[in-house]
C-alpha cells in the first residue's frame, strides 16, 4: 500500500541488513529496537513455515477501508461495524465476504511505555479488541495493518513494526486479529525477504491463525519468494480508482499466474468497485478480471453509501465462485491482439472460465474456442453467461461482441446437457462506430449463430438516443440461422446536426427461437462516436476532442502535468527545464485518441518526463495509427532533456498516443506531449 506513483514514503531498496543497520541508524539518531525483539528473544516455540498454515486456500475475500477513506476522520469504529453489519445483512458475508480489514491510522503515534502499540482515542475509543469482538460476533473476521518499516506510510509517521515483529503479532493475537496486512514503507534499505520473513515467523510463534499479506508492492519479484512466506502478495504499486490504474495492474498481474495456488496468491491489489471513478461497465471488468486472476477480492468503496449496482457487482455469486474455485488456478492469457484479450481458467469441475475483456474505445469482435481453452472434442458444449445468468449451448466457438471497456464472462462445459439450451447467437457491428452529426452514416450488424442447433425466426432492431434516425437499408429478418451462418443488416443512422462530440450508446437487439419453441432475445449496447473532422491545416492535436483517454494515475490534463490524482491539479510543462504552454500531460500507462478523419499528415511534439517527479521516472511515447506504431522514442528518463518526436499518420482514422512505462514498472511515470501538433 502507499506505493502511489507519485508518493515519496519509500526509504530503501535491496538495502544492507542486520547489524549494519542498527548500526547506521543508531549513528543517525534514529532508534529501531530491532535487536530487542528479535527470533533469539521470542518464546520457545517451534515455527512452523507460513506456507503451510492451511489459511486462504482460497482466495481472501473482504473489506479493506484505505480506497475509500485514506487516512481521513470517517475511518472509526462506527464505520467499521457498519462494514460488518451491511456484510450480513445485505447478504456479502453469504457469498464469502468473511474480513473486516483496518488500514493505516488506526495506531497512535507513539507506542506506550511498554513499547506497545495502542489504537488512536478518536477513531477507536473502545479499542481495537472490542472491535474485533464485534466483527467476531457477526461470524466475520478481522484484520489489521503495519509496515515492515519504521513507521507506516502515512505521513504522520505511526509506528511501524520493524524491530518489534514479535511484540507486535503477540498483541495482534492478543486482540483477536484474523488478518495482517504489512506494508513496506520506511524499511530502512532491510532486505525485503528477511523482512518478511521474521514477520512470518512471529506470526506463527503466536499460534493464532492470521493469514499474512505482503504488501511489498512487487519490487522485488515477491512471486519468486513470497510463497514460503505468506498467503498473498502484492505484485504492484497502489490501485487508483480510474480505468487507466486498473488495466495497468491487471496487465502486470495476469503473466504471474503460475506463482498462484491455494494459500499463495498474486494481489493486484484491493478493489475500487464503487468508488466513483470507472462506469459501471468497467468495474464489471474489473470484478471479472480480478475473478478470473483469482485475486483476493477485497471491497474497496464505503458501502454505507454505496449503490444498488455497486452492490449487484460485488455480490454476483457466479463471478464470485470462479474467483473462489477450489482448483487454485490463476487465469492465463491466451491472446490479447489489438487490445481484444481472452483469458482462460481453469476450474475444478473441468469446465472453463473464460474473459472476453475489451481494452479498447469501441466494441470488438473477440472471440476463441473450445479447443483453445482447453476443453476436450464434443458434440456441442454448454456456454453460460455469468453477468446475464443464462445458458446456450454452442458448437465450440467462443465468441462475442464486447463493448468499449466490457468483459464477458463466460464458463463453458463439456458436458452433456448442451442440447438442453438455446442456441448462442453473436450480435456484432462491422462498420466503423464513427459518424459526424447531421450526416448519414451506414452501420452495419450482424447477427450469428454460434449454436450446435439453429437459431428459427431471427430478426434484428437496431435503435438509438431519443432524435437520431435509424433506418434499416437491407433485411432485418431471417427464418432460419444454421451454425455458423448470419444475418446481416445495414443501417442508414443519422445524429441531430449539433449534436455534441462524444460516445453515445446504440442498442442491438435481436430475437429468435430454439427448436424447441423458446423465445430467446438479446441484446448488446454498440457504442458509436460522434465527431467533428479536424481543421484544415495546422493545429494543436491536444486542443481536439479525445476519443477516449486512458491515464495511469488520475486524468488526461490538457496544457499542464499530470499533478497528483485529482482533475486540474496539474504544473506547467517542464521538460528538463523547458516550459512549453501547450500539450497533454499524462501518467504512465497511457492511450489518448483522436479522430483525425484520414485528412492529417503528421504529427509532432516535444516530449520527455515532467520536472515534476525531480530524478525519478522512464517512459516510452508512442505514435500509432489505425493500430500501426508509426513511431517511437526508445526509453526516456527525467534526466534527459525533452526529445523531437515526429510521426507520419497520412490517411489514418484515428491517431492514439500511447506512454507506457519504459519497461521498469511505473513509479512516478510522468510524461508531457508538449508542443503537440497536427498538420492536416
């Protein structure tokens, strides 16, 4: 935790060990009692190894207040027993939300007398025991939070547990504690393995069950080691709540899945599902991913105030249950081309989980097969859709049409009830999902059966937002779709002249019948850009509106820095001292896109790290068009002064820019397009 890219809190790294730390920070002035509380003066008691302590067989499932609350007032005992009320009585503690978890801020700032920890007055006055006996009572379990620092991470500088691990998960036990999160800020350049490791076994000299998660943020590959240690650990920085920080970590995430198993986890980290910042679409996604990783999923948001599809998401026992199979398999990416992923898990009755997950701006064919998934040959196989809660049966492609930042969650089965539902159609969109308002626009859909069966009386309505025309040019209808066939169906659409730029959602609606008589209807939402061409000759690519914009740590700022997370919180463009007046400032990952309507030429720009993060940061800038790289500046770093890009995009659609992290993992990435120019 609090390894925010932009955060400074970090002390060390593969630093010096033992003595000659003690030593070094005793010359300092600094005092760590790491010698008085170390393995020789704990209890005589036999350490059994963390790996096997039979805890988290599957992956934790819970609360974890940090994304919502920081270190802010409303993190207190009353929110942490409204948590564990609203678990039993909305019924999250029934689909396996068992942990009630404290972040940092619940400790005072000095340890007592006695060296003991003590919860601060204000949030906690019962103390933490109590709590715990409450969370207790609700059939829940509770967990607590430390660095393996001197102190934790937030800036009031709380104690840590660095020199006090024994102490410290004595008292933990003492108070009932179920779960311990330990973070890695101000770790003083200890070892990181030895570190974790003498936690591991004070937890295990206590002899109370407390499922340990390593907070260690990824920097020392934990997935090689981390397994002898504890029951899960984080492979990245901080989560933030925006599209961009989510598909980063999933990305960085999904390659580790032979580290996972039960008791031993990868943890992209907690949830933001509801915090505010993605559309529901993309915390569906983020669910789905997380799921399909067999993450620990830990809710992130105050569900005191959260919403009915908040709460939709969280509790869809269908998603829950791949995330939980008892298998252990963490999902492995089959392909992910073009930003059209599929992810498959397998589970432990056979069948296969499988996401259709869309990275993309615009909805995407994605599709696999039975085979590839790795189910045996079958006559037809049984397709369930878990967000929808239905059942087709299909030939054995695996396909569908995924809106802009969607997933499709799939389990399919070899089994022999696949006759038993209908058919499984794709609805699907082939033209280009681009118009400009007042000008008729032909869209095309498809309709296929991906059946073993046919699809009987099959019919196609396209509609769209109150005041466009939509008008089908060609046959809506079919009697019959056999496997593999289509309906196929062009549309005059037309946006009121005026219409604002933007992404406004079509629906495909499609209905027809299995063998048997049953009506079936469907429906997947098309998104479709209204856009405005560029103007004729030069002008400043950033002054144009964004198709869509994907940024690693808050959003897309328009002629200034990135800043920190929030919206218009940025500085002046400043590249190795240069300040430039125009451009985007973005976050490692980052895609920006813009519609350049085949009439542009080049593109240009000054680029390099922002001044901001002083000597941290690398980056590589990218120029693609209609998804060919056109240019690219190798790794740049905050020591470089700002680089000339140049990139020829004659004839392209589209134009995105792209930041990604120069290959070393993102700790406080943040580039500047300065200068950035068309020439159309």
């Amino acid at each position: 935790m609090r390894h925010l890219p932009t955060r400074t809190t970090r002390t060390g790294r593969r630093g010096v060990i033992g003595a000659l730390v003690a030593g070094l920070l005793c010359a300092t002035g600094t005092t760590v009692p790491a010698l008085a509380d170390s393995p020789d003066s704990a209890p005589g008691r036999t350490v059994a190894p963390q790996s096997g302590n039979g805890l988290a067989l599957t992956p934790p499932m819970g609360f974890n207040n940090w994304n919502s609350t920081h270190c802010r007032a409303e993190f207190d005992e009353s929110m942490v027993k409204g948590i564990a009320d609203i678990f039993v009585e909305k019924g999250l503690k029934d689909a396996g939300y068992t942990y009630v978890n404290l972040d940092d801020c619940w400790a005072k700032p000095q340890r007592n007398a006695e060296g003991k920890l003590e919860a601060d007055p204000q949030r906690f006055p019962n103390g933490i025991k109590e709590v715990a006996d409450y969370v207790h009572s609700k059939g829940l379990k509770i967990g607590i939070y430390t660095s393996a620092g001197t102190k934790t991470c937030d800036s009031v500088g709380l104690p840590g547990a660095l020199g006090h691990e024994y102490s410290d998960a004595q008292q933990f036990a003492d108070w009932g504690i179920d779960y311990l999160k330990y973070d890695n800020c101000n770790n003083q350049g200890v070892d990181a393995k030895q570190r974790y490791t003498t936690m591991r076994d004070a937890l295990a000299a206590t002899g109370r069950p407390i499922v340990y998660s390593i907070c260690e943020w990824g920097e020392n590959k934990p997935w090689e080691w981390a397994g002898e240690l504890g029951n899960l650990w984080r492979t990245t920085g901080d989560i933030n709540d925006s599209w961009g920080s989510m598909l980063s970590i999933m990305k960085k995430n999904l390659p580790l899945a032979a580290a996972a198993g039960p008791g031993h986890w990868n943890d992209p980290d907690m949830l933001e599902v509801g915090n505010g910042g993605m559309t529901d679409t993309e915390y569906r996604t983020h669910f789905s991913m997380w799921s399909v990783m067999a993450a620990p999923l830990l809710i992130g948001s105050d569900l005191r105030k959260a919403s009915p599809e908040t709460f939709e998401i969280l509790s869809n026992h269908e998603v829950v249950a791949v995330d939980q199979d008892p298998l252990g398999k963490q999902g492995t990416v089959l392909s992910s081309a073009g930003g059209r992923w599929v992810v498959a898990k397998e589970m432990s009755d056979g069948s296969r989980a499988v996401a259709l997950f869309n990275e993309t701006g615009s909805a995407q064919h994605i599709a696999t097969t039975a085979a590839a998934v790795g189910l045996p040959k079958a006559p037809g196989y049984t397709m369930r859709d878990l967000w929808q809660h239905k059942s087709y049966n299909t030939a054995g492609t695996v396909a569908a049409t995924v809106p802009a930042h969607g997933t499709v969650l799939l389990r399919i089965a070899a089994d022999g009830t696949w006759a038993a539902h209908p058919p499984a159609v794709e609805l699907g969109l082939e033209s280009s999902p681009l118009t400009e308002a007042g000008r008729t626009t032909t869209l095309t859909t498809t309709v296929t059966d991906l059946g073993r069966t046919p699809a009987t009386k099959v019919s196609a309505l396209l509609t769209g937002p109150s005041g466009w025309q939509v008008k089908a040019v060609s046959p809506t209808g079919s009697p019959a779709l056999p496997t593999g066939r289509s309906l196929t169906t062009r549309w005059q659409v037309t946006a009121p002249a005026g219409t604002p730029t933007g992404a406004y959602d079509l629906a495909l609606d499609a209905r027809y019948r299995s063998p048997d008589g049953t009506r079936v209807r469907s429906t997947v939402p098309l998104q479709v850009h209204v856009v405005v061409a560029p103007p004729a000759g030069g002008s400043y690519l950033g002054d144009l509106p964004q198709l869509s914009a994907a940024n690693g740590w808050g959003p897309v700022e328009r002629d200034t820095s990135n800043g920190e997370s929030g919206a218009g919180d940025g500085n002046p463009l400043t590249i190795g001292g240069a300040v430039f007046a125009k451009g985007l400032g973005v976050h490692a990952d980052s895609s920006v896109e813009f519609y350049t309507g085949r009439a542009c030429d080049t593109v240009t720009a000054q680029v390099g790290v922002d001044d901001e993060k002083g000597t941290k940061g690398t980056v590589t800038f990218e120029v693609w068009a209609d998804g060919t790289k056109v240019a690219s500046t190798g790794v740049l770093t905050n020591a470089m002064p700002a680089q000339p890009v140049t990139a020829d995009v004659s004839g392209a659609q589209v134009v995105r820019l792209v930041v990604t992290d120069g290959g070393d993992g993102v700790d406080s990435d943040h580039a500047d397009w300065a200068d950035l120019r068309i020439t159309c």
